[in-house]
C-alpha cells in the first residue's frame, strides 16, 4: 500500500526534522515540500512508523505493508502545483517498483476513521485516478452502505459508524454533510463492487 499524509507543522523542513528525531517515534519514508522538493527519508523496504493504529480490510498491521508519503500542508491550503506534480511521480514510482495497483493508494484517514483526517478535503484525488495512481467511483443503483463499506475495506469498531462515514465523504464527497443519503450508498455501492478488499493474501 502506499499512504498518503499532510504533516500538519509549519514548513516542510520542520516536518523532516521532526520524522528524524529518535525523540517523536514516528518515521516516513518522503516528505514533499510545497516547492516540490523531495526528502527520503527510510528505505522503500524498510518499515517506517507512520500509519499507527488502523487497517484496511485484512491487513491490521498497516506500518508493515506500507509506504508513507508526508505532504507539507496543513490541511487548509490547496496543494501546490509543483508539489502535486512531484507526488504525483512519487507514487507512479512506488506503484512501478512495488506492483501497487491504484486502489490501494490511500489516505491516512481512509485506515484511521475518526482518529485521522488527513490528507484532508483540500487534496485531488480525482487529479490522481485520471493518472491511474488511484481511484474514483462513479454511482450505481441500491447497495447496503455499512456492508459494501467493510467490503471496499473500511474497518470500524461498534459506535464507529459516523466515523466512517466521514472518512468516505472527506475523499469521495468532499463538502457532503448530514445524515447517511441514498447518493453515499449508491457511491460506496460502486467502490465495493469494483475494487473489493479480497483479504485472502494479507496477513492480519
């Protein structure tokens, strides 16, 4: 999986720094400045501590079968061009190397409901899927919201529901607000029928 994150700090820099220091116990494998400038900073094959406590389908252990992107932005901002460009090849790459197909580019939000929001509202992820580097549904008839939601991969505990639900909206329907609506189970509905979490070659 690759998982894409904003750093939430002021200054890229600042969030590089921060991922170095033994002192955080956190770690990522690049940083994407607003320029578009570009830190490694932990081997594609090596385990980085970034995603911490969520899943996506099977896969609980989400640290160990990921790569982390952290994009400099706080969450507010629109995202530059030249730092868009730059992710944008990032993660051609790591598909590239890794076999990584679209649907399993993520945001943090998307393995963490309710405890993580980013990369938040303001990121372009229809601009990803026209590349092929991640996905966006269209809408079909009926479907059962909460039960194609665990198929498309969304994991949540009893009482997470409206977590959930945010997580969806905040990529799928950015804006969308009020109770659960016949247009987010027609959405979800085509997410878990073209790209459903199989689970049967992950390790929990």
């Amino acid at each position: 999986m690759i998982l894409l994150h904003y750093t939430a700090m002021q200054g890229a820099e600042a969030a590089r720094d921060w991922l170095c220091d033994p002192q955080a116990e956190v770690s990522a494998h690049y940083v994407v400045g607003r320029d578009g400038t570009l830190w490694q900073l932990v081997c594609e094959d090596l385990r980085a501590w970034h995603a911490g406590a969520g899943g996506w389908g099977a896969l609980r252990d989400v640290n160990s079968r990921s790569i982390g992107i952290e994009i400099a932005n706080d969450g507010y901002q629109p995202f530059p061009e030249p730092q868009m460009r730059a992710v944008e090849a990032l993660v051609a790459g790591i598909m590239a190397r890794w076999g990584v197909p679209p649907e399993r580019v993520l945001g943090h939000s998307d393995t963490a409901p309710g405890r993580k929001i980013d990369p938040g509202r303001r990121f372009d992820w229809r601009r990803l899927a026209r590349q092929g580097l991640s996905i966006w549904p269209d809408a079909r008839p009926g479907g059962d919201f909460w039960r194609d939601a665990r198929r498309f991969g969304y994991l949540w505990e009893p009482g997470g529901e409206e977590a959930v639900l945010a997580a969806f909206r905040l990529r799928f329907r950015p804006g969308a607000e009020g109770p659960l609506s016949q247009r987010d189970a027609a959405i979800m509905a085509d997410l878990s029928e073209r790209w459903p979490v199989l689970g049967a070659d992950e390790s929990v």
